[in-house]
C-alpha cells in the first residue's frame, strides 16, 4: 500500500482524484487511483477495475457502489481543509479559534502588525502581515479553500476579492450589507471579473441566526463553512500526518493497519472516507470517532499488526441498542470499518 501513498502525493490536486477500493469477494482490498476517471496506478496490473473503466469515469461521489457484482468503495480525495482570512480584527479572532477546533490550517492576512499578533496569539496556523494585494499572492488556493473577506473597509475587501476570485476555491464569503457587497461586485464585474464567480460570493456573509455579536457572527460564518463542505462530500483521509507515517522511512520497518470508514448509518460521529493509522506499538494517528467504538477497532488493527488475520476485513461496530449504551456508544449509528495492513 505504501506505493499507492506514493502515487497519491505525485497527483493533481485540482483534479476529481479518488482511491476505489474492493470490499468484498477473492479481491478484497484491491484498489486503483484515478484522476479525473482515468487510472493512474492499480494495485493489481490490469486487475479487476480494468473491465470497468466507463462506469469508473461516471463516479462524482465517495461511497459503496456495486460493480460487477462486488462491493466497492469509492474514496473521493480532498485536501486538508484552509480557511484563508482576510482581516484580523473582532470577528476574524473567534473565525480563527473555532477554524483551528475543526482541525483547518489558518492563514490570516493582515496589514497592521498590532492586528497580526492578535492573529498569532488567536492560534492561526500562519499569519502574514503585508498589504492584502501582497499576502494574496503567497496563498494558492484549491478546492478545499475557503476565503473569508472581514477586512475593515471596502475598498480592502475590492483588493481581496479581485485577487481571491482568479484563484481555486470551495468557497468565498465577505461581510458587509448588501448594498456595500453588490457595490463592490458591480465594479470588479466592470473591470472584467468572471460574473459567475462573483454571483457565487455568499453575501452577506455567514448563515441568517441574527448574529450581532462578533463571536455569533463568526459562529455563523463558520457555520456556512460547514455547510457548503458537507455538500461537497470531499474528505481528506488521508491527512499529512497518515502520509508522512507511511511514507517516512525510520518508520517503514514498523507493521501498520489502515482503518477507514466505509459505510455509515444512522448517527456516527465521523463520515465516510475518514481513517486511522494503527502501528503495532499501539500509537493512533488521526481518529475515527474516539471513545468505545474506536478501541474496539484498535484492538482489531493492533491483532492484524502483529501479523495475525487476513490482508484486508470488513468490521461492522453497531452504536445502537441497550449493550451499545452501556458501553458509552452514545452516537445510535452503525457503521463498516476497512481495516488493511499497510506495506
């Protein structure tokens, strides 16, 4: 599995990657990687994905799907997610420390250093402190950015959106009234912006909770983060910590198991695609939902480290029922975990 790490860190991140994987059946555990439907690398040469190349290119969503009468996960690949921050006054410091408790890189742009160290000090994973025209162009952006103009005029939140509208992004929110965003959206469209990027800003910014106080408007802004995210259904399972596991090579000697899920029912306090790397020394890392549920897969992964077991097993946790209560199985859901060793 170790190549298919290696084979994921070479792809385009701005092209609908994914992993599928065969859940069921002789070829359990065989996986492909492909990039905009065509396939980049197969654990199997010419295995059995080969046959299925146009169903392949017709996928757009993570989940089990049933092909050629197997169970096959489709892994769609996110990046970790970046919220980039335009402004580090009052509603930009609850931004930050509610972006960092969802476990996103924070980049804050702000041009006043006495604003840039309340950045610091709020937690933001990196913070530069220049002219908003200058810091936008050390940010990239992909399909997993999300911009957030709080700038403290106007005409800042014009520079930042010109700049921000020309590049990668899941989404772009700037606050302000209506009259002050479609003012500035009426001259960037002048001067030649996309109108369709434009008519995408959520404006004003954050979801309608009658929010006044600036941590409630950031609750809010945050908020349609989490919405717009979810739609998108793209997770990043495979985090740069699990990468770095895998691929560094002082610990390439060490047995590892991979945990993901792969199907889930009900309430569960983590979605599809999301893994865990088990090493025979017991260390986690990332999660799967913590508490019952998680050590029981544990010991299950730590059983197939030590070079017991099958290659690859499906284990099913149930959350739901009087046995699951008693055990701190609060969540009421069911779901599938993937466990495969790691080579």
């Amino acid at each position: 599995m170790k190549a298919l790490f290696e084979a994921i860190q070479r792809t385009d991140t701005n092209r609908f990657n994914m992993v599928l994987t065969v859940l069921d059946g002789e070829n359990i555990g065989e996986k492909v990687l492909t990039s905009d439907g065509t396939i980049l690398w197969e654990s199997q040469e010419h295995g059995f994905f080969r046959g299925f190349q146009d169903e392949i290119k017709a996928l757009d969503d993570s989940g089990v799907i049933r092909l050629g009468g197997h169970e096959v996960f489709c892994d769609v690949l996110g990046n970790e997610k970046q919220i980039v921050i335009c402004g580090g006054g009052h509603v930009s410091i609850p931004v930050i420390t509610l972006g960092v408790m969802m476990g996103c890189e924070v980049t804050v742009l702000e041009d006043r250093p006495l604003f840039a160290d309340n950045a610091r000090r709020a937690g933001a994973t990196k913070v530069i402190c220049a002219p908003f025209e200058e810091g936008l162009e050390q940010v990239k952006g992909n399909a997993d950015t999300y911009f957030v103009i709080v700038t403290r005029g106007h005409r800042y939140d014009q520079i930042c959106l010109e700049k921000i509208a020309r590049k990668e992004h899941a989404y772009i929110g700037m606050i302000g009234s209506r009259r002050r965003t479609t003012l500035v959206k009426q001259i960037l469209a002048e001067k030649g912006i996309d109108k369709n990027v434009l008519d995408s800003v959520y404006t004003p910014i954050g979801l309608d909770i009658g929010a006044e106080t600036p941590v409630e408007i950031a609750v809010a802004i945050m908020a349609e983060i989490i919405e717009v995210k979810n739609k998108k259904k793209r997770t990043c399972g495979y985090t740069k910590e699990i990468m770095q596991a895998v691929l560094n090579p002082e610990s390439g000697s060490e047995s590892k198991v991979m945990a993901t899920i792969v199907k889930r029912k009900g309430s569960a306090p983590q979605g599809v695609g999301i893994k865990m790397l088990v090493l025979r020394s017991g260390t986690c890392i990332g999660t799967i939902g913590g508490g019952c549920m998680e050590a029981n897969i544990m010991q299950k992964a730590l059983l197939m480290a030590s070079g017991n077991g099958p290659e690859a097993v499906i284990c099913k946790v149930d959350m739901t029922g009087a046995d699951a209560e008693e055990e701190g199985m609060v969540c009421g859901g069911v779901v599938s975990v993937l466990l495969e060793r790691v080579k």
